[in-house]
C-alpha cells in the first residue's frame, strides 16, 4: 500500500507491488541504458556496408558511447545532488529519446559515432539516479535490497540480451530501427517517473556549488582511462596512443585528488572512502565487472567462433545467466541476513573465483559445462554486486546518494575496460590477432580452447583477489543501515 497520505516528496512504498509503476519506469530506463551498450555489436558489419565505414570507425560507433557514459557519471551524479534526481533523470531520458530519433537522419559514419557519443552523455544522467531513485521510494532496508535486485537483474539481461534482441530484430528492420525504438522506450519511461517518482525534496540535496575543475578532471581521468584500455587492445600496450592515454590518465587523476582534497565544496569528497564500506565495495564492485566483462566477452567468442553458432544462437546460451540472475536472490539474501555482509561477499568471490577456475576446466568438455559454471558464477555475482550496491549507496550522506550510485557505476564501468582489455589482450597474443570467420579449422579451435583456459584461470586469480579484498573491508551488518 502507497502512503498517499505523505508529501509528495516524502512518499514512500511498503511493497515493490504497491510501487509497481515507479520500479517499472526506473527499469525500463535502467534497461534501455544498459541494451545500447552492445545491441548494435551485432550490427555492426551491416553499418559499415551502409555507412562505408572501415574497422576504426565501427570500433568508435560502440567505443564513442561507452567513453561519453563511463566518463561523466560522477559529473551527472553530483550535478543530481545538487538540482534534483528525478528533475536529472527526467532530462536524460527526453534527451535519450530525442537524440535516438536523430539516427534516421545519419549519413555517416561521423555522424553516427556523434550521436552513439551523445547519447552517451544522456545515458551517464540516467544510471546512477535510477539507482538512488530506488532507495527514496522504500524505507525498510530488505525492500530496498530487494528493488536493487531488480534493478541489477534488470540491468544485467539488458547488458547480456542486447546481441540477441540486435540480431532477431536486424532479420526484419534496418538497423536504425535498433536506435528508433529508444524514443518510445524512453517516453514511457519518462511518463512514469513524472508520475511516479515523487519530487526532490530540497532538504535531501546539497547546497554545495558545482565543482566544474573537478567534474573536469574526472571525465578526463575515467575517459582516458577506458580509452586506455580499449587502445592497448586495437594498437598494442606498447604503443605511443596507448602510452599518451595512460599517462594522460595518470596525470589526471593525481589533478583531480589534488584538487577534490584543496577545494571547500569538493564534487567527491575522498575522506569517504575512509569509510570500510565505501573503500570495499567500491574494490568489489571493480571485481564484479571484470568477471562479468571477461566473460561475457570470451563466451561470445567460445559460441559464435570456436562453435560456430549463430548470434540468436549464441545469445539463448547465455540465458542461465539471466535466469540465475533471478532464481538466485533468496539464496544470496539469505547468506547475507545470516552472516552479514562481510562474510556473504566472501562466499560470492569464493563463487566467482571458481566457477572462472571451472570455466576453464569447462571449454573442452562442452556447453552442458560451461553451463553449469555460468550458473555458480552468477551466483556468485549476484550476491557481491546486490550487496556492494546498496551498501555504497545506504553508507553515503543522504544528500549523496546519487553520487554513491554513480560511483558505483563507475567502480562497475572501470572494471568492465580492464576485464575486456585483459581477455582481448591474451586472446590476441595466446590465440590470433585477427579472429577468422566461417568454419575453424581443429587447429585454431584447440589454441582457441587453450587461450580461453589461461584468461579464465588469469581473471580467476584477479577476480578473487579484488573481489575479495573488497568483501574483506565491508561491515558485518545484516541489513543495509551502517554509514
């Protein structure tokens, strides 16, 4: 039952059926957010015939969008604190919409990596305030935990769908219409956020100014970083792209902690990360998504490659993990009510560090294994990433929620470059620079096979250590209240 008998910008929910439409609307943004990361992966070679566009420019069409969003969620998560999360929210989603609409007009390959990167920007303002949006509609810390859930679920079978629904739809429509139908998404997402997410409270926002050098600074920081690892891939880690973008990122970051620790009204103030909470889920979370990046990026690989399947294919296999997803929230609830979270995340990078191991073990016994170790693994990453979600962002000063989300976004966006970077890198000096296509030969398929058992055992060993350092540094709180 809603209480309607509270303000509107006091309104909480007792049930997530009672707030069906405001989690529906979040989602479905959330969604939307997370399918444009790779639903136009899988279109990519009908975009280079139409557009005349060569393999730099195709990598731009989907790198453009993930540097524009990697690089300003802070900027966009501070920007909400101060002037208000759904007022962000509802701008992002009229831009995401708008500029979708816009693809019907491009020509380009210039034009579309222009647009791919705008609607980046319109995404960064989206992610983290769908986040904490979802923490103002609930009071009691199991709903909250609950709605995250969904949320990442959510999230999640967009990042993994987004190949699958790409392909199915390119069978029937152009590839713009891949693009098109964000407009219509986004309206009803906007539509019910304005109708059921109520208004900022301006008690709930912070009065601090903008800080502009350091929004600056960091975009710098996170966008060099992504590109670093995108270029060490494409041109080598050797090379002068890949070593100016590294340092310029180095250089970045050491500005940006120099300035955030100088200034009077810092956009991330870093004594929060004094807090174990902060500091461990933030680490955590960068582990999560280097699992998740990893293999996500070596299982499109194994199916439509080295098994030669076809992406509607390729993309049904990854349905455990959706479904684990899912299935597995009582079991990683539970864990956490009982031993709290310290312990609950352990016993999830536990999972992840070796269902990797079994991974390994799984490439040359078929898909009935690999399967079997999709469904520990997402156990196990469900379970860190619930938990270090709602802790980072429950662990933040009520004025700072959205910068919570957006940082933990960003820890999610940073560890996606590097697991990508990692499995890119040692497939092209354990395997083959350039992945042939059609049919492989037993020859390719056996070093294929034999590259994919070090990258997993390698993100095996990282995963657990980051994964785990980070759970060490969390509370032993059982419900999300610590701060």
């Amino acid at each position: 039952m809603t209480t309607l008998t509270a303000p509107a910008s006091q309104r909480t929910y007792t049930s997530l059926r009672a707030a069906w439409i405001p989690m529906f609307a979040l989602c479905l943004a959330f969604f939307v957010e997370m399918v444009d990361n790779t639903l136009l992966t899988i279109a990519l070679p009908t975009i280079g015939r139409d557009l005349g566009a060569g393999t730099t420019a195709l990598q731009w069409v989907t790198g453009a969008y993930s540097l524009t969003f990697g690089g300003l969620l802070l900027t966009a998560g501070s920007a909400a604190d101060r002037i208000g999360r759904r007022r962000v929210l509802l701008v992002g989603l009229a831009a995401f919409g708008t500029i979708s609409i816009f693809v019907a007009f491009v020509s380009t390959a210039g034009e579309l990596i222009a647009l791919r990167a705008a609607l980046g920007v319109a995404a960064a303002m989206m992610a983290p305030i769908t986040n904490s949006l979802v923490f103002r509609l609930f009071d009691a810390a199991e709903l909250r935990m609950r709605a995250m859930t969904v949320m990442i679920v959510v999230g999640m079978s967009g990042f993994i769908l987004g190949p699958l629904l790409g392909g199915t739809a390119l069978a029937h429509v152009s590839w713009q219409w891949l693009l098109l139908v964000n407009a219509p998404i986004a309206l009803i997402a906007w539509i019910g956020v304005r109708k059921g997410v109520a208004a900022d409270d301006p008690a709930g926002l912070t009065k601090d100014r903008l800080d502009l050098p350091g929004s600056a600074l960091s975009i710098a920081t996170i966008g060099l970083a992504c590109y670093t690892a995108t270029s060490g891939v494409e041109h080598g880690w050797t090379s002068v792209w890949t070593f100016a973008s590294a340092l310029g990122a180095v250089l970045a970051l050491v500005a940006f902690v120099v300035h955030e620790r100088r200034t009077e009204q810092p956009m991330l103030d870093l004594t929060i990360f004094r807090s174990g909470i902060v500091r461990g889920a933030s680490i955590a979370q960068v582990g999560t998504s280097i699992a998740m990046a990893g293999v996500m990026f070596g299982l499109i690989l194994h199916f439509q490659y080295a098994y030669g399947w076809s992406p509607v294919r390729a993309g049904l296999a990854n349905l455990p993990l959706i479904v684990t997803m899912i299935a597995a929230t009582p079991l990683s609830e539970g864990l956490a009510k009982r031993f709290g979270h310290r312990i609950a995340c352990l016993v999830g990078a536990v999972f992840l560090a070796g269902s990797l191991v079994g991974m390994a073990w799984g490439v040359e016994h078929g898909y009935l294994a690999i399967a079997f170790f999709m469904v520990t693994f997402t156990f196990g990453l469900r379970t860190v990433m619930t938990i270090c979600a709602v802790a980072l962002v429950d662990a933040m000063p009520e004025n700072r929620t959205s910068l919570g989300a957006a940082l933990n976004d960003t820890a999610q966006e940073v560890g996606t470059s590097v697991g990508t970077a990692i499995v890119g890198t040692l497939i092209a000096v354990l395997v083959t620079t350039v992945l042939p296509d059609g049919t492989w030969g037993a020859d390719l398929v056996q070093s294929f096979f034999h590259g994919e058992r070090i990258v997993y055992v390698t993100l095996a060993v990282l995963v657990g250590i980051v994964a785990g350092a980070g759970a060490l540094s969390l509370s032993s709180s059982r419900s999300v209240d610590e701060h």
